[in-house]
C-alpha cells in the first residue's frame, strides 16, 4: 500500500492544536507532527491517548504511536569462567593389613592437598578377619582413620583406591567392599568420576602391574574413568638400579617380609600420583557457582 497524503484541512504547518476549557482560557501547547502517519501493511500500530480533563466533545485527543516511545534494552549478563562453589573432593579409599599403603595414602593425600581448590579425605574400609586372625599374623592396630560406608563414595569428585595384593588380584577386605556397592553400580552413581588405584606386594613379580589391571574392572562396571599415572613421575620410573615399586599404573610398594618400608622414591611417586589425579579431578569437577 502506498503512503497516506495528508489533506488541506491539515494545517500548512502541520500542526494541530489542542484546546482546553477554564475560567481564564490559555492557548494550549502545540505538539509537532513533522512527518505525516504512514501506515504498516504488515500490521497496525497501537496508540496510547491522552486526554485532559475537559469533557471529550471541548478536546482533541493527543495519538502517540508506541513505536515512539524509546525502549530500554535488557542489560547483557556476561558470562564468567567456571567457578566451584566449594573445594572438590577426592577421596583415598584403601585397606592396609601391615601399614604400608596406609604409608602410601598418607603420600597421596599429601599430593592432593597440594592442588589449590581440592582437598583429600583419608578412609578404610572394614576389616573382615576376626582380631584373633590379626593377632595370630602379626598385624598392628589400624591406625585412627574412619572407615566408610560404600553410599558416602557418591560425595567424592575423585577417587583413589589402595589395597595389597593377594595372587595378583585386591585384597579379599577391598573386594567384600566393592561387592557392596550394588545399589550404586545399578543407578551408576559413580559413573564418571575419576579414580586411580596404588598396591602394595610381597615380591617384585607379585603383581606390581597385575593388581591394578584387574582391578580396573570394577570401575569400568560403575562407570568410573582410571586415570593412571603414566610416565609423568619422571627419570625415577626408568632407573633399573634402584628396587621400587609402583608403574604406569600406578604407586606400589614392595613389602617383603614386613620389615621393609615405602622408599623415598615410591613415597614420592606416591605423591605425585595423589596431584596428579586431583588436577584431573579439578578440570572434570569445575562447573558455575549456583
């Protein structure tokens, strides 16, 4: 459709008076009409009127179009860089008969501790030999750590378990707590949550490696992700002359006939495996501050 021409009757100045009625009687305001009412033949624009307060019959109704009016955007939010509302947790899950991963976990959590927004909780799991088995093999008291319950692994980011071998495969203690996680394997409650494992054996060929590959089929039934330690650690995982524990896997500590003790080297590798998953844990646990 094409433009609507205003008539003569419009004043030449294109102007339009607006006429009030009082005792003494002013000239009302003259309100600027510079371009002539176009009309939209896609759709009709609404018009606010405002009128005096003489009777409807003494007074021209003012017309704005709405368009007119000046609008006010919505101010823009900018997006911020992920945020945590609190530290992520990563949890060190282990069973120690003689002390020697509790030495390890006591490593690691020293690693964990050491990433700035992370911070590691120490727990056992239930011993399952009566206490006159324990005083028959020798074993010393648990050291003070809480033991947990399989439903409180669903608070954690990040996990991290450590057992000693028995034929190359985790202890029958870790295992009994493991096989209790049924409720959680059937929601996939712990799907997605990274989890390394640390071992400690008798001999160097007592399943330094083959403790944690078997092992890693429970967390592939629950979902988890391993995260192993690679290489990263350094020269140390190469040195031949020195008798060490742990691998790619992995910390590992041999313990011998008891007596030995974790060395510098895996106490260190140790440590560094404890960083290096909270730093995984870290990037997957980062999501906006609610």
């Amino acid at each position: 459709m094409g433009c609507v021409q205003p008539s003569k009757a419009d004043a030449p100045d294109e102007t339009a008076q607006v006429s009030t009625t009082s005792a003494k009687p002013k000239a009302a305001p003259e309100v600027s009409t510079s371009a002539p009412r176009v009309e939209s033949p896609v759709e009709e624009k609404k018009v606010v009127t405002v009128s005096s307060s003489t009777p409807a019959a003494e007074t021209a109704p003012l017309s704005v179009p709405v368009s007119a009016t000046p609008s006010i955007a919505a101010p823009t939010i900018l997006s911020t860089p992920a945020t945590m509302a609190s530290n992520a947790k990563v949890y060190i899950v282990y069973y120690s008969t003689y002390g020697h991963i509790a030495k390890l976990a006591e490593a690691i959590k020293m690693g964990v501790d050491s990433v700035d927004g992370v911070e590691g909780h120490l727990f056992q799991v239930p011993e399952t030999l009566p206490e006159e088995v324990l005083e028959k093999m020798h074993a010393p008291p648990k050291p003070d750590i809480p033991i947990i319950d399989p439903k409180k692994l669903t608070e954690a980011d990040g996990l991290i378990f450590g057992f000693p071998t028995r034929y190359g495969m985790m202890a029958a203690q870790f295992k009994a707590f493991l096989d209790a996680t049924g409720s959680l394997w059937q929601t996939q409650a712990l799907a997605g949550k990274p989890a390394g494992i640390f071992v400690a054996t008798g001999t160097q060929g007592g399943g330094q490696e083959t403790t944690a590959l078997t092992a890693i089929t429970q967390l592939a039934h629950h979902g988890m992700i391993f995260v192993p330690v690679g290489y990263k650690y350094g020269p140390s995982l190469f040195d031949v002359n020195e008798v060490r524990g742990g691998s790619p896997y992995g910390a590992g500590t041999f313990a011998g006939d008891g007596s030995r003790q974790p060395t510098k080297t895996e106490l260190g590798l140790a440590e560094f495996q404890g960083k290096h998953i909270a730093e995984v844990t870290l990037k997957l646990a980062a999501k906006p501050a609610i």
